[in-house]
C-alpha cells in the first residue's frame, strides 16, 4: 500500500488545509482541517476517538461473529453499538454484508466529531472520504493502471456537504471486490452508504461493458447522489457528478 499512499493521497490533499495522519491499528486516516483549529491535543484526541469505535466494533464483533464474516445484509443483536447499526442499516440497501462500510463508517464519524471543531473537514480512509467544506473543492480519482487515473478529478461545491466520496476498485487495494472495476466511485451524504454502495456498484463490473450497468444499480440505491465507474479506458457516470481535469501542480481550492 505504501505505493498508493504516495500516489493517490495527493490528489485529494487540500493546500488551504492542514493535513495529519492518524494511526490505530489497521485505521489510518489522512485528516484535513483549517490550519487554525489544528493542534498536536486534536490529533490525540482524534486517535483516541478511533479507539473507542474501533474497541466498540471489536467487542461487538466478539459476540456476533456472522456481523464480521457475512457477504449479505445482517441483523445487528440488541444493544449494538451505532457504528455497527449504521454500518448494517447502509449495507442492507446497499445488499452486501456490513463490513462492506467499515472504511466509510470510521470517515463519516470522525469527520462528523471533526466538523464540530473545524468547517472545513476532510477524512479519508483508504479511499473513502467524508467531506464538509465552506469553498469549492476537487478530489482526484485515483483508478490503479487506468489511463485515466489521476488525470480527473470530481469538482465538489460546498452546498452538496457533507458528503461521503467513496470508491471500490477489483484491481487496488485489499478490499474484498467480486468485479474488475479499476474504480467505482459513489456520492452520497453518508459515506457509510457510500462506502457499501461503492463495494455493490463495484461487484457488477466484469468488463468494460458492465459499467453503465453498474452507474445504473448505484442508482436505484436510496440517498445515492451520483456514481462514476471506470474500466481500462472506460467511463460511465450517472447523478450529480461534474468533473474537472487534474492539475499537475498541488489541487486548489
């Protein structure tokens, strides 16, 4: 992954803001926020926020072991913790299982915590972003050996956040994908939905052929507000996607 983190992070990196890593265990967070509201108290207390949903999950996860393993939607048991009901809740109307939204549900709420401290916020999670901003923003796509990766990016204006940025790829990472999408990459105001719809779109490509096919699932998901699927050389959108070229220097707001 250390190749990725090189690659794509700099492309949704914002100069404007000031950016910081947050690492527990297999979490790790690239944050940004106004430069005035950062301090080293934020990060920890950041850190120490992950922790306690990470120890909430795990202990859950401990006495319902199927909420781990399960590739459908699940039931969460009684007294569930809300990170784990809304990982659920998104993944049934997404139809895959509720590990399917545990990057966009780690972004969405820490960036929500965050936007308390901060208007503006952004936190990406292994290529799933929660985002509030106060100007106009351009997040880059990053779709492995595409050529059109890093050559585009989403134009995100201030009034459609918060909003969650979420992308699933069958060629990158180690994310468990049943497509061959270089990147499905879905909007929505919850990145927890995002996230799980992202893995669904993403499980429809087998070729180039299947992508408008997946835009079109993704759109038929309640609260999906857009959705970009790329193969090889292909693109299909749908919803309420504007894209913009990306720059060669460092994107600005």
């Amino acid at each position: 992954m250390k190749y990725m983190e090189r690659s794509y992070r700099q492309h949704f990196r914002q100069e404007d803001l000031i950016h910081f890593q947050v690492i527990v265990e297999q979490t790790d967070l690239d944050i940004g926020i106004r430069r005035e509201r950062f301090s080293p108290a934020l990060a920890e207390w950041v850190k120490q926020t992950v922790a306690q949903y990470r120890n909430q999950l795990e202990e859950y996860i401990a006495r319902d072991p199927v909420f781990l393993h399960s590739l459908a939607p699940h039931n969460v048991l009684p007294g569930a913790p809300s990170i784990a009901i809304d990982m659920a809740e998104a993944a049934r109307k997404a139809g895959v299982g509720p590990m399917a939204a545990v990057a966009g549900a780690f972004a969405e709420h820490i960036g929500r915590a965050l936007a308390k401290r901060s208007k503006d916020v952004i936190v990406e999670n292994g290529g799933d972003i929660y985002l509030r901003t106060t100007r106009q923003r351009y997040i880059g796509i990053f779709a492995g050996n595409s050529p059109l990766s890093n050559r585009i990016a989403l134009k995100i204006q201030p009034h459609h956040t918060p909003l969650g940025i979420c992308t699933s790829s069958g060629t990158v990472g180690h994310s468990l994908s049943f497509g061959k999408a270089d990147a499905v990459v879905i909007l929505s105001p919850s990145a927890i939905l995002a996230d799980a719809a992202a893995t669904a779109a993403g499980n429809v490509v087998q070729t180039s052929d299947d992508l408008q096919k997946a835009v079109e699932f993704a759109a038929q998901i309640d609260n999906v507000a857009g959705a970009l699927a790329i193969k090889d050389d292909k693109i299909a959108l749908w919803g309420n996607i504007k894209l913009a070229p990306l720059p060669d220097e460092p994107l600005q707001p």
